[in-house]
C-alpha cells in the first residue's frame, strides 16, 4: 500500500545564472550586498515517476545592476540582451513560486547556492522566504561515494561536479552548460538516473525501475544565440587593432607607476639596482616602487633612483580587506595602489604597511578603509591591476557597483590614475 501522499510526491529541480559569485559562501540570505543577483532562473517541475509537469525558463531584466563581463562569459547573457528580452523580477520569482508550492523536494546541484540566490531576491522585493518549508537534496551530495572521485578533504572523495556526474551514469558528458534551462535538464536526469541505480531511494511504493525521466523541449542554448555577435565583436576588435597607429607616441615620456621589487617575497625577484638601470635605459624621467605590503625597499630604491637622475616615487601595494582585525574568515581582500604625493605621504604609507604587518595580518598583510582614512593624507589612490577594487566589480560584479566604489575612491583621494 502506497502511503497518503507519496503517490504525490513532486520534486522541483532549479538552477540559476548570476551576475557572480558571493564573497562569503556561508553569509546569511539576509545579506543581501553579499549574494549576486539573479541573471536566468530555470525549473522543471517532476512527479515521483519522472513525468515532466510543468517547466519554466527566464532571463531577468536588470534593474539596478548591470551584468560583469565575466559572468557574460560564463553564461552568455549580456546586459543588453537581458534589458531586451528579460522579465521583470517579480514577475520570474512569482512563476517560480507557483511551481515551487507544488513540490515537496526542491533539487539541484550545488542546491544551497541557488536557494541563497534566489532567496535573496524573494528578500529584495519584500516576500517571505519560499524554501523553508521544501526539504532539499543535492544530487553533488547524493552522488559522492557513487562517483568516487580522489581528491577531496580528509581523504574522503571530492564533490563530483554536474559534468563529472553525467559522465558517470551515462558514459558521455552534456552540452551547453551554463544555460540554466540546460543545467536544469541533466541536473534532473542525473537526480532520476541516481534513482533508477539505486543510489537515492525513490518515493515509497515505487521501484527504481518505475522511475522514468521525461525531458523537456529546450529552446536555442544563451551561446548559441551570442555566438555570432561575439565573433562579429572580436572580428571588430582586430579590425581596429590593424588600423593602430602608435607613432605619434614615440616621444611620450612613460613613468612606470607599479613596480614590485625584491622586498615583495615570492611574489618578485627584481632587484632595485638592476631595475632602475632598465628604466634608465628606456628614457624613463621616473620609476614607482609598489612592493605588497611593506616599505622595507624604499631606503635602497630611493637611493639608486638618486644616483641615476630618476625620480623615485615611493608607493605601496596594500590588501584593502573589510576589516582588518576580522581573523575569523579569510579576506585578502582587493590589492590597492597608493603612491606618495612627497615626504609626508611617505610617512603615512610606513604607517600603513605597520598596520597592515602588525594588526592586519591573516594570510597577507591587510590594511582597511578605517585605518586607510586616518592616514590617506598626501596620498594618491590608483585603480591598480584586475584585482583592485574598481577594475574587479567592472569585470565581476556590475558597472554601477564599479562606479559608486570608483566615487568613494575619487572623494578621499582627489586623484585616480588608471590603466590596464
């Protein structure tokens, strides 16, 4: 005899595409400057036997952010298609609830971030959370000891991802993945194949071999549909790259403003002397020394920079981490250029690389805006490289975020060089 309501049972499979990734794995849902935002949300929605009962597939119209590069080229969607094809956000959250209600098990691989992200959007447009209620299985979970894969903490096996786990039950891998609709749909053959092997029990009254997964009709894959307009978009570029012309630049001074040295261990072995020879050599009228978190070179750079007729400029590079006393979670943080305007900025950047040494220090030397603040006086903030602050939440994150942190470093330093 079948249980009251297994007979029921229903599982809603779900995957998300994002703008990127959040800081912290482990933050609450609540915090919301944590979690990225929702970019594509896909579902089917499957009775106990594996009959498809409904299925929904949405892109986003962004409202308020922008989508990274990066995460454009993980999924396809750029913020132009996404503002031209996309749905409102409560309009995407309240089709999925309707499935979601439905269901007694949400699945998905890798579930928890999904369910975070989703449900800090259902948080941002003031609606309760939907998954408090829905027991939840992670096919990553189920399927660990089943696939057997080396490599993971303790000597126990690794968590196989949602390729490694096709390949398995079904001897090949699957296309397209990164379109949320396409993950969703060998998310859910994976989930029933695990079923049909014995691996994950199904409803009770049923035997694995009554389980069988009906597929969806999926619509064109997000790389497909930019294919061609990347390509047409590279071509450009190289068009534009031939018809170059440098010469008028010849005769530019160049002052190279990000230098590491010898004293930035095991991330550099130039020693100062050779380095200002070479930048003597190539007419250079100046050199910055930006070692990772210390000043220990600056005596010996200023010295031979002297000696040569170079103008030495004497900067840091600085890990700007939320809170620098914070040893609880790792925060490297975003790798700040800051370069001194003349002897008095000096001082402040010895100040900051004993911070950044004494109390800063978890993996690398971190100082934080509080303590950059006290002492950004005759200072002079740069963008850095792809891991400072500005260039990062360009390439992951979003423009509007980029540009409101962007302000803030424009406020307190009154100049920013940039460059790539």
């Amino acid at each position: 005899m079948i249980p009251k309501g297994e007979s029921k049972r229903m599982y809603i499979i779900f995957d998300t595409e994002t703008t990127g990734l959040p800081r912290d794995y482990n933050a609450p849902i609540s915090d919301l400057d944590n979690w990225p935002r929702l970019v594509q949300l896909a579902w089917q929605l499957h009775d106990a036997k594996g009959k498809l009962l409904s299925q929904g597939n949405h892109i986003v119209k962004p409202e308020g952010f922008t989508i990274p590069y990066n995460a454009e080229k993980v999924h396809g969607i750029s913020t132009e298609r996404a503002t031209r094809e996309g749905k409102p956000l409560q309009f995407v959250l309240e089709d999925f609830f309707k499935a979601l209600e439905k269901a007694q098990y949400s699945v998905g691989h890798n579930i928890e971030f999904d369910i975070n992200v989703v449900g800090a959007e259902f948080l941002r447009q003031g609606l309760l959370m939907p998954f408090e209620a829905k027991a939840s299985l992670d096919t990553k979970d189920i399927s660990t000891d089943f696939c057997a894969i080396p490599g993971g903490k303790g000597g126990r096996f690794k968590w196989p991802t949602l390729t490694e786990l096709h390949q398995k039950l079904f001897g090949v891998g699957f296309e397209d993945a990164h379109d949320a609709a396409y993950d969703v749909d060998a998310t859910a053959r994976c989930f029933f194949g695990l079923i049909q092997k014995g691996v994950q029990a199904p409803a009770e009254g049923l035997q694995p071999k009554d389980v069988v997964y009906e597929a969806p009709d999926l619509e064109e894959a997000n790389f497909a549909q930019a294919k061609d307009k990347q390509q047409e978009a590279a071509k450009d570029v190289l068009r534009a790259a031939g018809r170059a012309d440098i010469s008028d630049l010849s005769d530019v001074p160049f002052t190279h403003l990000h230098v590491h040295t010898q004293y930035s261990i095991l991330q550099c072995t130039s020693e100062i002397p050779a380095l200002i020879r070479q930048a003597k050599s190539q007419g250079m009228p100046a050199l910055a020394m930006t070692d990772h978190g210390n000043m220990m070179g600056a005596f010996q750079f200023v010295k031979e920079a002297l000696a040569q007729e170079i103008k030495p400029i004497l900067g840091c590079e600085f890990n700007l981490c939320r809170d620098r006393k914070n040893k609880n979670t790792k925060d490297d943080g975003y790798q700040t250029v800051l370069l001194a305007k003349n002897k008095a900025g000096y001082h402040n950047l010895a100040k900051l690389a004993s911070y950044a040494n004494i109390e800063g220090f978890y993996y690398v030397p971190r100082i934080d805006r509080d303590i950059l603040l006290q002492y950004k006086g005759d200072l002079i903030a740069t963008t850095g490289g792809l891991w400072g602050e500005v260039p990062f939440l360009i390439l992951n994150v979003g423009e509007t975020q980029a540009e409101e942190a962007f302000l803030w470093w424009k406020t307190i330093s009154g100049k920013i060089f940039t460059w790539s």
